[in-house]
C-alpha cells in the first residue's frame, strides 16, 4: 500500500525519467498569471481542450524578452514535472516567445514603451556625429552584403577613410548578445570618431535581435556615437530609436556620415575663388586709396603742410601772449582797487587824520570816560608814536 506521498514521488519519478517530457514546447494562451514577490511568475497555459499549469522561476523570468500579460498568445519551452504538495504536474518554463507576429509586435510595444519612459529615446541623450571622422567601426556580419556596400561607398567617398570592422552575428539565437558584446568592443577601441551598426533586411523575426532591450541599452551606454543602419527604409527598430543617429540603409549610412572627397575638394576650390575675388577687391580698393594719397598736396608738398603749421602755431602764441598781457593787466587794476580800499580801512590812516587811540597799562582800549580814573596812566597811540599820560582831570561830554 502506498501513501499519497509517495504515489506522488512515483508519478513525478515516472514523468521526468521520459525523454519526452524533458524538454517540451507548447503553444497556449496566458491564464491566471501571477508575479510573486520572490520573482517567479505563476500562470497557466490553455486552448479549446485543456490546461496546464506553468511556472517561469525568477532567474529565467529576468531574462525573458517582453512582459508576460493575460490572454497573450505564446510558445513556452521547458520540462514537465509534478508539483508533489498540489498533486499537480506543471511545466516549468525556461524560455518563452510570443506566439506569431501580432504578438512580437505586443512585445515590442511593451519593451518601446519601458524604454521611452527611461530617457533612452529622448533627443536631449543623442550625441553628435562628427562631420569629418577619420575612424568608422563597422559592426554586422563579415560575410553579409551589408558590409560590401558599406566599405564601396565609404571607399568612393572617402578612399583614405579608415575602416574597423567588428564581426557580430546579426541573425539568429546568438544574435542579442553577439551585437551587445560588439558594442562594448567598439566603444572600448581608441580613436574610433562613429560606431556603425547595420544589416540588410528581412522580417520582424529576422530583425528581432535589433528590437531587444539588451541591444537598446548597450547602444544607449555608447560614449561613442552609434548610427543604427537596419533593414531596409521601412524597417524601424529600437535600436533606431536608442541610437544617435538612424539611417534607413546600411549604404544610406556611409551616405550620411563620410564626407564625400570630391564634394570637398569642389567647396575647397569655391572658398578659394571666393578669397581670390575678396583680394582682388581689396587690392583695387587699397590702390585707388593709394593713388588718391598720392595726388594730395600734402604728400606732394609736404613742407606746405609743415609750414602751414608753423603759421597756426605763431598764430597761437601771439594769442597767448595778448591774452596773458591782458590778464595781467586787468589783475593789477584789481589789485590797486583792493589796496586803496584796504589802506582806506586801515587805523594807521585814522590816526594820520590826528586820531588818537587810548589804551590802559594792561592793553584795553579806552572807549568811554567811565572806564578811567583820575590819577591813571593811559597810553596814546598817535600817528608817529605813544604818549605815556596820568590822568589829572575827567571831563563826560564834549563841552
């Protein structure tokens, strides 16, 4: 007799040790999805007939390309096992795609739109593509025609234009991390002006590795600048989007960013002419300046001009001298005004006019009668001299 337990471990043991179940593909649709915390998505897989459980653990779900959503249609590969506590067999899923082009496209969206919100695609992160490069890193398959047209018309172009080719894998299941790991070379080689990412075209499946997250970021990451060169004109892809510059064609890049030689040496030989004229202009210009100093009497004649100055400059000091004469003349009529003035103020010709200035011992000026007493020394300034008196008698008034 056997426990529920161990009929389960039975079972499990029975279905894993076939080679059928051990890696399977099944096609569905999304039901009952579930993300845990932990990381691991939970969902069944059904169609018109039945339904399986599935479970994606979280280091496979990290790797997987688009965001799982209900009702989408997919192709899940993994093993078939049983959950023992449930009595349930599952399918644990190591690698899911979307089932048929309607869903790559949902795919795209929600990767386009994770992005966007990022920043990758914003103008304000595009980097500038030199004009004139020396070094162009080339990075698509080494035997695709890609490459053909790229190197011709770079060569046409540009001959002495130097060419780096890193060989990545643009197709296929190696494809997304080929191109990544190319990028990061590219990027890392010195002197290297512009990074050139291209191949021919082909459906959304053939160009799915261009639409991934992985190559999207890597080009965002570039120091260097990366002209995304896909598909044909139509084709657009993310890493269109992600890159700084997008051509429609592999050769329409070349186009684009090699400067054309004998377009240059065409404009070169136009400034040339330009600066010819310009000089040719100015010389004509400079010489008829020349001429007409030439004729001018005071090149002619120059001691006219010299004495013409030696006039001005007598001319001038004559002037000065009139004008100097004057102010001198007018500052002594001044001057005597002043002095007449100040002598006719002056007490020395009050006391000429036999005035008298009477003062006491000490100094004081004796200006009233009442300031003197009878027996007093005074003394009298007059006009040549002082008169040491004594006061004998005191008159008030003139009487």
């Amino acid at each position: 007799m056997l426990s529920v337990g161990e009929l389960t471990r039975c079972i499990r043991a029975v279905i894993e040790a076939e080679d059928l179940f051990r890696e399977v593909w099944v096609r569905g649709e999304v039901s009952n999805l579930t993300r845990h915390t932990s990381g691991h998505v939970y969902f069944c897989l059904k169609d018109e007939a039945a339904l399986i459980r599935c479970v994606i653990w979280s280091n496979a779900a990290r790797t997987t390309r688009f965001q799982l959503e209900e009702g989408m249609r997919v192709i899940a590969h993994g093993r078939v096992t049983v959950y023992e506590k449930a009595g349930q067999y599952q399918l644990v899923v190591t690698d899911v795609t979307p089932d048929g082009v309607g869903a790559l496209f949902v795919a795209l969206e929600q990767v386009k739109a994770r992005l966007a919100a990022e920043g990758l695609f914003d103008v304000a992160h595009k980097k500038p593509i030199p004009p004139f490069p020396t070094t162009i890193a080339i990075l698509t398959s080494p035997t695709g025609a890609a490459l053909r047209d790229m190197v011709t018309i770079a060569r046409r172009r540009m001959p002495g234009m130097n060419l780096v080719l890193v060989p990545t894998v643009v197709q296929g299941e190696d494809s997304e991390s080929s191109i990544v790991r190319a990028l990061g070379i590219a990027d890392s080689l010195p002197d290297v002006d512009v990074i050139v990412l291209g191949r021919g075209g082909g459906s959304l499946e053939d160009l799915w590795s261009f639409n991934t997250e992985s190559v999207a970021r890597a080009i965002f990451a570039c120091k260097t600048p990366v002209v995304s060169a896909v598909g044909h004109e139509t084709d657009y892809t993310l890493a269109d989007m992600a890159a700084d510059l997008r051509a429609p064609t592999p050769s329409a890049a070349m186009e684009l960013i090699v400067p054309d030689r004998n377009e240059l040496l065409d404009r070169i030989g136009g400034f040339v002419e330009s600066a010819k004229a310009l000089l040719a202009g100015r010389l004509v210009l400079a010489r008829g300046t020349l001429d007409h100093l030439t004729a001018s009497p005071s090149l002619k004649y120059p001691e006219r001009l010299v004495q013409g100055r030696w006039q001005a400059l007598d001319n001038l000091e004559s002037r000065l001298a009139s004008e100097f004469e004057g102010i001198t003349s007018r500052c002594e009529a001044r001057l005597g005004e002043v002095s007449a003035k100040l002598a006719s103020l002056s007490p020395l010709a009050v006391l000429a006019r036999g005035y008298g200035i009477v003062r006491m011992p000490d100094g004081r000026v004796v200006r009233r009668v009442a300031e003197v007493e009878i027996g007093e020394t005074i003394d009298v300034l007059i006009s040549d001299g002082r008169l040491i008196s004594k006061v004998t008698h005191i008159r008030k008034g003139w009487d």
